[in-house]
C-alpha cells in the first residue's frame, strides 16, 4: 500500500499530497486498516499546513519555508508601493491563491 501510494507522489508536496492521501483514503473505504493508516499519514502531514493556515488567519503572516502554502505572498509590495487606495488593492496584488488547494 505504501509503495503504491508512494509511487504517485514522488514530487508532490504540500496541498497536492495532502489531497492524494485524501484520495488514496476515499478510496480504500471498504479496507478499514488502508484506510486508518492513511487517514493516520493524512493527520501527521497536514499538521504542519494546519499551523501554517492558523498562523495566517491569526496573524496574517505567511509561514512558507518549502513554497507550498495555498497563499502565495508577493513580499516586496509594501503599502506604500501601492496606488493612493492602497486598502483595495493591497491584500489582492500581494497576496493570492495557488491553483491547488487541500
């Protein structure tokens, strides 16, 4: 099991990989041990994400080491780089959504 859900994830980091053992998961509902073990994997490696979301909602900071956050921040706009109606444009020009999200 492990193999083959590894085997589909070679590359995959962040919001694709916590939807792929979400997948995997749905998948083997008939297989209550597959599907604890992956529900356990799912747990542990969206642990790390859950905090980085807190810590956005919370702080309105981006946490993003490995660049696979579901915001994306552009840190060199500054408020003061903005037009005069910097309070509009802001929070869309500097920060946005990845494509993926889990």
């Amino acid at each position: 099991l492990l193999s083959a859900v590894a085997g589909k994830a070679p590359a995959l980091r962040g919001a694709p990989l916590l939807n792929l053992l979400h997948r995997e998961a749905a998948d083997r509902a008939g297989d209550a041990a597959a599907r604890e073990l992956l529900l356990r994997l799912l747990r542990a490696a969206a642990a790390p994400y859950a905090r980085a979301v807190e810590r956005w909602l919370y702080e309105g900071h981006v946490d993003d080491p490995y660049d696979e956050f579901l915001v994306l921040e552009r840190a060199h706009l500054r408020k003061e780089s903005l037009s005069e109606d910097y309070n509009a444009a802001y929070w869309t020009q500097r920060y946005t959504l990845r494509a993926e999200v889990p």
